[in-house]
C-alpha cells in the first residue's frame, strides 16, 4: 500500500537572530543587533574595582579581526576593487584568519604574510582554510622598522611589476575602513552595552584600528572617557600587539584619541593570562593578559573600565605549553 505524502511549498528559512537562524556563517560577525558579550572580571583586578573585558573570540572566526576583515572586503567590493583579483594581507594571524574564511566563503584566493615566530595553531588554521601562507622573517624589512617584514613582503608582492594587476591588498595597517569597523560597530556596543557610564577604554598597539574607532566613537559622545593604549616591550613575544619603537605607526593610527600608553612586559602578560584562566575561567590569548595586566594597574577613578579580549587562547596553545614546561622546569 503506498502513502502519498502531503505537499507544501518550500521555502528558505530567513534569517532570524532571535532564533539564533542565519543564511551562513558571515551573520555571526558582531554587529549592533549581535554584540559580543561583555563579562565583568572578578578576581584579578583591584579589590573593588569595576572592570569587563569585551570578548571579541565570539565572533565566529575568533577574533576582534573578523570586524574588521568584513569591513576590508565590503570596501573593496564597493569601490570595485576585487573584480578579477587575489588577495594579499600581512597579518599576525587573527585578520588573517577572518580574511581567508570570508575568501573561502566568496570564492577569493588569498595568499598571506606572516611573521615567523607566530603560534603553529594559527599557521594551520590558515591553511586549513585554503590560504597561501608566507611566513616571513623580520629581516626582510627596511632596517629602520626591523619588526615589519610581512608587512614589507605583502607590499612587495602586491606592487611587483611581475604581478601587475594580480593581486589587491587589503591593507588593514593604512585602510580607513578598519578604524570604520570599530567606530560603527565595537566602540557603539559598548557604549550601549555600558548603557554609557564607561569612563576607561583599554586595546592594545595593532593594527590600531580597534583604539582609534572606538576611541573616537567614546569620546564624541563623552569627551572625558579615558583611552588608553598598551604597548609591549621591545623584541616581545605578544602576536597581535605592537612596539612603536621598534615597528612603524599604522597609518591609521590616530594619536588624538590616546590619552595614555601603558607598557607591559611578556612576563607579566603571560602571567595574567594564567590568572585569567584559572580565577576568571577565560580562556584568553596572550594579549589579553596585555591588555588585564595594564587593567589591574588603573585607580577607582578609572571605574568603569572596558577591555577588549581579541582572541582566545586556543590558537596559543604551543605558547602555552611552553610557558607551562618552563615553569615545571624550575619547580624542579
């Protein structure tokens, strides 16, 4: 006996974020309508004080740098500037990252340059992910920015007569659209998430795209909202953070909006970072415990303080270890 089952017109589900329902993965990158959450820290701050991190590894490629590369390539689209291209980037690994699976996802290729002593996690992330992958030692940059060499090779290969017309570049270290990614989207959410009463920010010398947009989007709605940057020692072992002494200022960089800079060494980062693991229960990158370390050493006058968590700690997990076996190794 057969049964003929009822027939009813299909359709596509549409997207619905209350349902947590979405056409693909790219609706997953934070926006006004899906922040990332904000998590008030407990332990490892000053008793008393009241500090949150934003924690930017919710977004779907783990890192504040999916914001960003979203924005870079809508840019590029709009002022034409992909038709027919490849894509070339220098990156520490997080825009990376969020670059190739954006790529995968339109069918881009996408080749990058990385600094040398990155975390292997992120090297495989990135292949996985269908990208060509340079890494790059410091040296090949000019002698007067020695920590710059991906930076210096993608730029390399982007104007090489030999690959005219091949390849566009991103550009995120000079490209106005990633300061618009944070000024839209990150410095809004946690004006809202604040419901305004922030009176400190906190991120970290990059890119600098995550300082100047927030930073600009706080301080126009309150011009007395401290910002301040943290900057890691010289010859640091920080991916994501950069030494303006030792590498050049992003083009984006804009200085107006910093009212300090705090520098913490690799020790002490790394520090944090374990404390943030085990009081807290975060699972955090190393410039996060940057980012906490420099936290923990502002007064009750700071209070409210945001700091942005870029990344998670899974992709550091070789760091990690090596962090662990040294101390083990003296505990001997």
């Amino acid at each position: 006996m057969s049964t003929t089952l009822g027939s009813r017109a299909h359709r596509a589900l549409p997207t619905d974020s209350r349902r947590r329902r979405y056409r693909d993965v790219r609706e997953l990158v934070a926006s006004h309508e899906n922040p990332t959450p904000l998590v008030r820290l407990n332990r490892v701050l000053r008793p008393g004080a009241d500090g949150y991190l934003k924690l930017e590894w919710f977004n779907p490629f783990g890192s504040v740098k999916d914001r960003t590369a979203r924005a870079l390539l809508q840019g590029m689209r709009d002022r034409g500037e992909l038709r027919g291209k490849e894509l070339v980037e220098a990156t520490s690994g997080n825009t990376g990252i969020a670059l190739a699976a954006l790529a995968a996802l339109e069918g881009l290729r996408l080749t990058v340059t990385i600094p040398s002593g990155v975390p292997r996690e992120k090297l495989v992330l990135l292949r996985m992910l269908g990208a060509t992958v340079l890494p790059t030692p410091d040296e090949l940059c000019p002698i007067d920015n020695p920590r710059d060499g991906a930076i210096a090779l993608a730029r390399a290969i982007a104007e090489s007569p030999a690959h005219a017309g091949r390849y566009a570049m991103p550009d995120q270290y000079a490209n106005p659209d990633n300061v618009r990614a944070h000024y839209e989207g990150t410095g809004r959410e946690i004006w809202e998430q604040s419901e305004g009463q922030v009176r400190t920010f906190v991120a970290g010398y990059g890119t600098c795209g995550t300082l100047s947009g927030v930073g600009r989007f706080l301080k126009e709605r309150d011009p007395t909202i401290r910002v301040v940057a943290v900057e890691p020692q010289r010859g640091h072992r920080l991916p994501g953070l950069k030494n303006l002494e030792e590498a050049k200022a992003p083009a984006i960089l804009d200085r107006a909006v910093i009212d300090d800079v705090i520098r913490v060494d690799d020790a002490s980062a790394y520090a944090m970072a374990q404390r943030l693991f085990r009081e807290e229960a975060l699972i955090v990158g190393p410039s996060t415990g940057a980012i906490v370390h420099a936290m923990a050493s502002l007064d009750e006058s700071a209070d409210p303080i945001v700091g942005i968590s870029p990344d998670g700690g899974q992709k550091y997990a070789s760091f990690y270890a090596d962090l662990l076996d040294d101390a083990e190794a003296m505990e001997v």
